[in-house]
C-alpha cells in the first residue's frame, strides 16, 4: 500500500503545548509512520497533502444528526454513515451519535445501530452517546416530558448486557439525583461511561459521575453558596464536561470563565442536529416543530434544540469569543474528549505507531478534510 505523505506548515500533535512548524507525517497501512521535519525531499513526492494546519482527528462526543439524518428518526448504520460524512464536513474525525431521549427502552435500538455500524465499519462512529430518558423533569429542555423516566431494574440489566461486549465506548447522560446508587455503582463498573446532564445533583450525587453534558445548559447556574454541576466542574479538577460553542447556548463571559477554569478537562461539542450540512431548514420532534433561523434551532416557544454549527465552526467561535489560543481550543476538541471516553492510548495524539487520526484545516482553522485509518476523506 502506497504511503501518504501529509505536509503541514503548522502541527498540534495533541502532545506538544504549541504548534510545530513545517512537519511532514507519515502514514502507513492505517497507522502513523513517521513525524519528522518537512524537507525538500518531501515536498517533491508525488502526490503528497499539503494543509496549513493538521492536528489530531477531532471528537465530537454530542452529535444528535446532520446531514438531514436525526438518529432518533432512524436508528441504522446507514442512517450514522451519513451522520458521520456530515460531522465530517466540518473537520470532526470520530462522533458519539447521540440518541436523545424516547419512550421505554428505544435506546437499545441505537446501541444496535452503532454496533452494526462498527461491525461494517462505517468510518469515525466509535460508540454511542444516550443522552435520556433518566433525566431529572425539572430540567427536560428540548426532551419529552412524558417520556423522562429514572433508571428501572431492567434498565440497568439490559446496559450491563450491552456493555460486556460493545465494540466502542457507551456515554449516558443522566440525572444522578433522581436514581439509586446501587444502580449507578452497577453502570460504572460495567465500563458505561456517566455524565450529569438535565440535571439538579448535588456534589454527593456526582460520586460515581465521570463529567457533564453540555455545560451550564438544563442545570442550574452556580451561585456563591449553592453547590452544583457547574461548580464542581468549574472548581473542582475531576469532572470532564462538555460545553457547546455557538454564541447561543453559552454566554461570552461563562465561554470564557469556563475555559479559564477548566481547559484541560471540557470537551468541545456540537450537540448539531439533522440541519448540519443538510438542506433543511426545520422538523418535528416529539410534536413539535423546530425551526433554524439565523444559525440557530428552537422550538416554538424559544426553547433551544440542539445545536446548528459544525466542529470547526466551533472551534473558530471559542477563539473569537474566549480569544483562547487556538493549540487550547484543539486540545479541547481533541485530546480531551479521548481522555473523557478512556480512549487517550488510541484518539486525540500524533505519534509514532498511533492510529491515524487526523483533521485537517487552512489557515483559518476551516476544515478541509480528515483521515481515519489508511483513508484521507476531502471535504
């Protein structure tokens, strides 16, 4: 098999603290080759990938559909190779496709989906994201009331069923304050990973919590002496979260503290819904039509409902609004959601002998494509 040869003029390896200048990466059979000093040799190869910028493959662990696909609508492989070419298009390698919250036990639907999508390899799907229906009804959001419900003995049988063998990582959202704690001992140990998440909990709550989904969104906002998910977040340094940077559901100046706080540990998500690099502009869910205008998806009432941005959108919105630097807003969309999902020795690093695993951009930090094992993917 032909070797790839990638020049880039600037390298976040997801190791280094900054950029490197002018590195050429090997890649071989599906893996990292080599990373050396680019030199004329190199730029005379046939063939060679020239970017401005490469970095490792980009993770978005809260992606609810793209490309006119919803995966709630259609739990199948099919339905999550679309998603995933749509996560594509804005430079994000591996996705958790998220399956929100449905009646009775519909999410054993989308952990088959991911496990047959795996399984046929569909190209950057590297587990499942279930975000409900154990949420708290004093924070649904978007999500169905009727069908918010806490975790059943059955429940916590048939995920431990599921986790023994699942080829990738399981992510579940959940309100800790509204189940049993046997029953979140039980999950965690089978390997599920757990985040707070349409949540109230209280720090007692988080014993067995591994981060939070979508920060500061459907939780209560920290106050002086009121304990909570933000706080822990934000003032401890255990919790991962991820935090959604599109200019509408987090605030500058909480964009901001938050990543002054915690850059090491927030994850960078979408949270896009079936409108991400699709054609339409609106769609039902749960009886209720939801609407993208000016960049942005709500219900009727004004309530948001996932997110309408793509990955590198992101990135460049958290170095406008935060004026981060753009090496910690890749570390962020990178090396700490592989950490958040225990995947650190596979995802989020360019190294000798690694997956290959790749995100490409120009020099505005715009997506031009990925590589996930030995296939380059242009947009």
């Amino acid at each position: 098999m032909t070797d790839v040869f990638i020049l880039c003029e600037r390298l976040y390896d997801g190791i280094s603290p900054s950029f490197l200048s002018n590195q050429t990466i090997v890649v071989r059979n599906g893996l990292i080759q080599s990373v050396t000093q680019s030199t004329d040799e190199d730029r005379s190869v046939d063939g060679a990938v020239h970017v401005a910028i490469a970095t490792p493959g980009m993770i978005d662990i809260q992606i609810n559909g793209a490309a006119d696909i919803q995966f709630n609508f259609a739990p199948s492989p099919e339905a999550l190779a679309k998603i995933a070419w749509g996560a594509r298009q804005g430079g994000t390698a591996h996705i958790l496709p998220t399956f929100i919250t449905a009646h009775g036990r519909a999410y054993l639907k989308a952990i088959d989906a991911v496990r047959e999508a795996i399984a046929l390899g569909v190209p950057g799907v590297i587990g499942v994201h279930l975000e409900g229906p154990f949420l708290s009804p004093k924070r649904p959001g978007i999500h169905d009331p009727s069908a918010i419900r806490p975790l059943e003995e059955e429940d916590v049988s048939a995920l431990e069923q599921q986790a023994r063998d699942f080829p990738g990582v399981i992510l579940l959202t959940l309100a800790p304050e509204c189940q049993q704690p046997h029953h979140l001992e039980r999950l965690a140990d089978s390997g599920i990973i757990l985040f707070a998440g349409h949540s109230e909990a209280m720090p007692a709550d988080l014993a067995r919590i591994r981060g939070a989904t979508h920060l500061w969104n459907a939780m209560p906002a920290p106050g002086s002496r009121s304990p909570g998910i933000v706080s822990e977040v934000l003032g401890g340094n255990r919790l991962f979260a991820g935090i959604i940077a599109d200019g509408f559901h987090v605030g500058q100046h909480a964009l901001t503290m938050s990543v002054r706080a915690a850059a090491d540990r927030l994850c960078l998500v979408t949270d896009a819904m079936m409108t991400l690099a699709g054609t339409s502009s609106g769609f039902d869910l749960d009886g209720r039509y939801i609407s993208l205008a000016d960049g942005r998806l709500t219900s009727e009432d004004g309530t948001l409902a996932g997110a309408h941005i793509a990955m590198d959108r992101s990135l460049q919105t958290l170095v406008q609004l935060t004026d981060v630097d753009p090496v910690t807003g890749l570390q962020m969309a990178t090396v700490n959601p592989a950490r958040a999902l225990g995947m650190e020795a596979r995802l989020g690093g360019i190294q000798v002998g690694s997956l290959a695993s790749l995100s490409l951009f120009d020099t505005t930090l715009s997506a031009l494509g990925v590589v996930i094992g030995d296939k380059l993917h242009w947009n």
